[in-house]
C-alpha cells in the first residue's frame, strides 16, 4: 500500500487506508493527519488535482474542484523598500473561488464525502470555512449543516445562509465544534473541523507550490494560525522537501470582533503545531487588531492589495517584527480571506471616523437592531422569542440581555419605560442604529 493513502495516528502511529473514511484513530481517539507524500510529481488535473499524486485523496476518481490553487506568488517590491528585506514575496490566497485557502482543503473533503458515500458534511465555523465547504458541497450535490457562532460578521452569516442547506447559530466555536463532531458521527454524515485529515490534505498543495522558490537556503515561510490546520500543513511539507526553511505561524492575539475569524481561543491543533514549527526551526508570533489594521492600510497602499484585515496577519507580522526578517534572503507572507468589502472594514481601513465602534455589531446585534427597529419598543424576551422562532438562533435568554446592554452603551438603542402599574424595561432604536441598519 503506497503512503499516498495513508493517514495515520500522531499519537500512536497507527495508520488506516484513507478509503475507510476514518476521522479518528480507532485505537487512541487521537485525530488522524494525511502521511507526507513519498515523491513529488504534479499532474494534470484542475485545481489542487494538478497534485493528485502527492495527496491522499488523490486516490479517488470523482473529482471536485473549482479551479481552486495555483494563487500566484507576488514579489512586494514596495514593502521591500519599506522593510529593507532582500526579498518580499506574497502568496495570495484571495484569488481563490471563495477568497480563502480554505478552497484548497474544501476540494479534498468533498471529494472525499463524495467518494464514501457521505450524504451530508456537518461544518464547524468561524465564517470562512462554512462557506467554502458549503460551496463546494453544492458543487457536489451534497447536503451541508453549518454551525457558526451567533456572533460571526454578518458578511459572513449572509453567505453561509445563502450557501449551506441549514445553519444552526450557537453561542460560541467551541461549541459549534462540540456540536459539529457529535453531529458528523452519525451514519451517512462527516464532521469538517480543522482535525478533519481530508480538509488538511488540501492545504498542503499550498506548500506544494511554494517548494520551486523555497527548496533550498534561508527562508522564512509566514502562516497565518487559526486552529492551526494551514501551519501543521506546510510545515509538514516544507519540513521534509526543503533544507533551512523556517515556518513561522502568526496567531492573532485579541478577540475583538475585527479579528473573531482568526483569533481562535484554543486552536485544535496548538499542540501539533508547536512541534511541527519547531521542526524547521519555526515559532508563533502574535499581532494585535491595531496591527493586522496597520497592515491592511499598508499593503493597500504600498502594494495595491486591499485584502480584509483578518488576512492580513501574516504582513501584520512581518512589520511588526521586521528585525526578525531583515537577515533571511527570502520572506513568503501567505495573504488570505479575500478583497476587503465589509463598509465597516473598509472605512477603518480608510481611516474614517466612528468606524470602530460600529465594528463591535455581529450578526446577533444586527438582527436586534432589526427586530428593535421594526416592533419596538420591545422588551429583550420578547425579541428572544422573535429571534429562536424566526431565525432559528439558539442562544440563552441571558446573551440577549447582554448584547441589548452592549447596544445600549454603543447608543445603538436607548431604554423607555412602559406605562402601567408593572413598569418594564423597553428598548428603542436610536437614530444611530438606524444610521447602522442603513449601511
């Protein structure tokens, strides 16, 4: 049995035929990663299946694909200047099908849910990764389930419901994951978490494409970190082909509602990456929201490139920390999450006035502030009720009085008191939200 097909235990080295379907090590629970290629040769295949020999799901016939990979690698002469780096190089990613890497991992996992029969992909996410997987799994004709926070950017909320056959809003990622692999366990169903090995076989085609200029001599490789999935990835390719590479994960170290997309809380897979960077040499590095802005604004006008500020972590990195970059001959910033088009996003990014505080309204808020403008003045059970029956929101009684509170010290609602003998807290809606509502 060649490699190609294996994925195997990093605990306890067990290894099973990557036909079988398995998430999880049947002997330890541990989950299972995709085995390093044996040899490297690319094909002809669309997409990430130009590297079908080098992956694991390689060895399935019915393809997916949406023309995903093969991003181009962009020298930043500009930031070069900026940096007084030898060389600046931007692998970016937004050029794929959704704007994410994640596109790269999407094609494998629903090649694979195809392939075993899987009727129904049950996906955790932050935002990004529910669409590209729901994406694709309508490519496929398959059945698609999202859990995502109640929190998640509406641009993104908006998405995965127009995409996914159903979504179900829990109250943070942590559960979502919880749910998602006790959803996925079912007969005829496939959990997509960053341990899920067939979504990591297709970031490796990232590394894959970076080996022509990387191979050899001193590089530095910097990866954005959100469960860590990406990073484990090229570090386990770049580790085994190249000689004196270094991969460098950049982990966002705020949870602001800016970088909720990346600043993953407890990474899935913090203790295989640690490892993992360490094996080439590698580390973590952390950036604020103050930074990955900084680096949003400068790669706008340094380089033309207006990406979303949640992928930008990379650049943010590398301006931050520009002594630990000014030595190595060669510097890969990996560049992810797509053209900024957020108002909100953007206006920060142009430095308009007022723009922080509007960031703060998640999908949550933003349908408050609808329910409030449309029925109030309304009381926060009363709009729970609305929100549980209507938009199938399942958070506790006590978050919607947290975020009225929240709306309440932005100015976004303001409190009036019912008449009569039982006087009740009601909410209006300011003359501010509805200027929000209206963006």
């Amino acid at each position: 049995m060649s490699m190609k097909k294996l994925l195997t235990c990093p605990k306890c080295g067990t290894s099973y035929d990557v036909r079988l379907g398995r998430i999880s090590c049947g002997k330890c629970g541990s989950p299972l990663l995709p085995k390093p290629p044996d040899t490297l040769r690319a094909g002809g295949g669309p997409g990430v299946w130009v590297w079908s020999d080098s992956l694991a799901t390689g060895v399935f016939e019915k393809r997916v694909s949406l023309y995903e990979g093969m991003t181009p690698l962009i020298r930043a002469h500009n930031l070069e200047r900026i940096l007084g780096a030898k060389e600046v190089l931007l692998k970016d990613e937004s050029r794929n099908p959704t704007g994410t890497f994640i596109d790269r991992g999407a094609a494998t996992v629903v090649t694979a849910a195809l392939n075993l029969n899987v009727m129904r992909l049950v996906t955790a996410s932050l935002g990004d990764l529910g669409i590209s997987v729901a994406t694709y799994a309508r490519r496929a004709g398959i059945r698609c389930k999202v859990l995502i926070p109640a929190t998640a950017p509406p641009v993104k909320t908006y998405q995965t419901l127009a995409l996914a056959d159903s979504v179900e809003f829990v109250e943070d990622y942590e559960r979502a994951v919880h749910k998602a692999e006790r959803y996925g366990s079912k007969a005829g169903s496939m959990p997509v978490t960053a341990r899920n090995p067939y979504l990591i076989d297709g970031y490796r085609t990232l590394a894959l494409e970076l080996l022509n200029e990387v191979r050899e001599g001193d590089a530095v490789v910097l990866v954005p970190v959100g469960d860590g999935a990406l990073a484990w990835a090229t570090c386990q390719i770049l580790s085994k082909f190249t000689h004196g590479v270094r991969v460098i994960g950049v982990r966002a170290s705020s949870t602001s509602p800016l970088l909720k997309d990346v600043a993953v809380r407890k990474p899935l897979l913090m203790d295989l990456l640690r490892d993992a960077l360490a094996s080439t040499g590698g580390f973590i590095l952390e950036v604020s929201e103050n930074d990955v802005i900084d680096a949003a604004k400068t790669l706008a006008g340094a380089e033309g490139l207006l990406i979303e500020p949640t992928g930008v972590t990379a650049v943010a990195a590398l301006l931050k920390y520009s002594g630990e970059f000014s030595s190595p001959s060669k510097v890969v910033a990996v560049i992810t999450g797509g053209p900024a088009r957020d108002p909100a996003v953007l206006s920060i990014i142009a430095e308009s006035k007022g723009l922080r505080e509007v960031q703060r309204v998640g999908f949550t808020k933003m349908k408050i502030l609808e329910v409030v403008a449309m029925q109030g003045p309304i009381h926060p059970y009363a709009t729970w009720k609305i929100l549980t029956s209507r938009y199938g929101l399942k958070i506790s009684l006590r978050s919607i009085y947290q975020h009225f509170n929240e709306l309440l010290s932005m100015g976004l609602v303001e409190v009036v008191e019912s008449s009569g003998e039982r006087r009740r807290r009601l909410f209006k809606i300011t003359e501010k939200g509805v200027e929000y509502i209206r963006r």
